[in-house]
C-alpha cells in the first residue's frame, strides 16, 4: 500500500507516494557494514537520495553542508 511522503515542513502536496523500498548493503569507510533500507519515490532531478530523520537522530553524523561530506565521531553504530 503506497504511503504518502511527507517532507519536514510538515506539508504532503505533490510530494508524491513511497511505493517501494529495496535493502542495500553500505560499507562506511571506518570498514562497518550494514544493510539499510531506503524507500523508493521521485525526487527532484537534483537529489539522488535523502537521509531521513530518524537515521540522522540514531548515528548523528558531524555533516560539513559546504562540502557535502558526512562523517561518524566514533567508529561503530
């Protein structure tokens, strides 16, 4: 069943439908590998992914926006 995609600001129109996730394995450069879910909608040509709340509140990443790099304090999640 599709689910609605709601974005930060709270707001839900013509942001599209979340109709399918597929699980992938990520090898972070401290060498720790895990299988994350990412769910499948359209985004804006410019975005190839977004990283979703709950994931940035669990690992809270150090995030340098000017780079665009995300790096982990400690090794291990």
């Amino acid at each position: 069943m599709p689910v609605r995609l709601a974005l930060f600001d709270g707001t839900t129109a013509s942001a599209g439908f979340i109709t399918e996730s597929v699980i992938i394995p990520i090898m972070f450069l401290t060498g720790d590998l895990q299988s994350l879910e990412f769910l499948l909608t359209r985004l804006d040509p410019s975005c190839s992914a977004v990283l979703g709340h709950r994931w940035l509140a669990k690992y809270n990443p150090q995030i340098d926006w000017n780079l665009g790099h995300i790096s982990f304090k400690t090794q291990g999640y």
